[in-house]
C-alpha cells in the first residue's frame, strides 16, 4: 500500500473529531497561571556497546565419522553391505587369480616360445588386466555409495542427538577430529552466546590500529533527462475478474 495513501487516510479519519470539536461551544474556563516549564533534560550520550566476554570453555572432541561407523547401526549396515557384495568380491578373487596363473604361465614358457605366441599371450594377460581393474573400479564405487546412503540415514539421527547431549552435558565447543578431510570445518557446534562473538569487536580494533578511514558513501545515480516527445508507457491495468456463472 502506498504510504502516502496511508498518511493521508489517518489524516481524513481525525477530520471528524476535529470538526465535531469546533461545533460545539468552548465553554468558558477560568484563567490559570501558564506553568513554570522545567528545563529542557540534556540529551543522553549514546551507550557504549558491551565489550564481548568469553564464556566458560569446556571443549568437547568427536570423531562424527568414526563414532557413526562404530554405532550398532553403523556396524549392521556394515555387515549387511558385505554379504550384499560377497558375491562381487568373488568374481573379483577368481579374476585375480586368473591373472596370476596366465603370468606365471609366461614366465614359465620354454625358451622355444615363438615371440608371436609370447606377444599373444602378453595381449590376453594385459585385456584381462585392464577388465579386473574396470570390476574392481565399479564395485568400489557403487560399494561406497551404498556405504555413503547407510551412513547418512544413520547421520540424521546421530547429529541431532549429538547436538542435543553436547548442550545438555554444558559443554561451549564441538570439534570434530575425524581423520577424513570431507569435513568443511572442525568447527560443529558452539553454545549460543551473542557476547561471546568477538567479531564486531576485532573488526573496530583493527580499523582503529590501521588507521585507514571508512570509504566514502556511493555517489547518488545520476539521473538522465527524457528526451523531447517521449511518453512514459501507462502502466498495465489488471484485467476485471469475471462474473460467476449463474
């Protein structure tokens, strides 16, 4: 809503009153001496903002990946991905030792091997190779996506409680010590304390130890003149909503 429409109507609806006042006939009162006015109260300086204070530290340490892994959650969905890949993990054992026999082979042909046949065999032992390391890449892979979605339905549930226990027992500080770097920041939890946050407080002091002043405000946007004979586009009216049909 504009806000002049919203002055002007405040306005309008004391007319009333006013005029109502003026009607009626100011009843006589007697005169009274004009009061003593007192002075005028100085203005109050600006208070001082509250310098920050630090709160009571008692720091806590978790290791969050190693401690969901470790729950009894963590260890079924384990045991459960396992048995799920048991299969995998065979193929990729019979792949290996395959592998291992066909080398062993070579290296055991006699000396009368033509260096076509050595050539062949080489090819054979390099193709198969190159398909165990292909299996063994995509089953890491889709292991590990698996063991990821475990894992975070388990996080759901685990931070939430670990949020909650931290805050409960006093503690200020959550660090996570994780041995992965998947982690953005060690930092997991701090206890909600406005007047422990130092950092309008350094940024002042820094200002005030570099002695480099503020910038100066952006100018105002200059502001161009229309060009002769050109009209502002009317505005686009709403189209009138239609009758209900009878």
């Amino acid at each position: 809503m504009n806000r002049t429409f919203v002055l002007l109507a405040a306005l309008v609806a004391g007319l009333p009153l006013a005029a109502g006042a003026q009607a009626s006939p100011a009843v006589p009162q007697p005169a009274t001496p004009a009061p003593t006015q007192a002075p005028a109260a100085a203005p109050q300086a600006p208070s001082a903002p509250v310098a920050p204070s630090a709160y009571p530290t008692k720091i806590a340490l978790v290791a969050v990946e190693q401690a969901i892994i470790a729950t009894n959650e963590g260890q079924r969905a384990q045991a459960e991905l396992q048995k799920k890949y048991e299969p995998r993990k065979a193929q990729l054992e019979t792949e290996a030792k395959e592998i291992d026999g066909l080398n062993q082979q070579l290296k055991a042909a006699p000396a009368t091997l033509s260096e076509e046949e050595k050539a062949s065999r080489q090819k054979t032992i390099d193709t198969k190779e190159k398909e165990y390391e292909l299996h063994l890449e995509d089953a890491n892979s889709a292991f590990q996506t698996d063991m990821n979605q475990a894992l975070g339905k388990i996080a759901q549930k685990f931070y939430p409680f670990l949020l909650d226990y931290v805050d409960k027992n006093g503690y200020t500080l959550l660090l996570n010590v994780s041995d992965s770097q998947q982690a953005p920041s060690p930092v997991l939890w701090t206890r909600h304390d406005p007047n422990a946050d130092i950092t309008e407080a350094v940024i002042a002091g820094y200002n005030a130890f570099s002695k480099v002043a503020a910038p100066a405000p952006d100018a105002p946007a200059a502001t161009h003149p229309r060009p002769a004979g050109t009209t502002r586009p009317a505005a686009p009216h709403p189209a009138a909503p239609k009758p209900p049909s009878q």
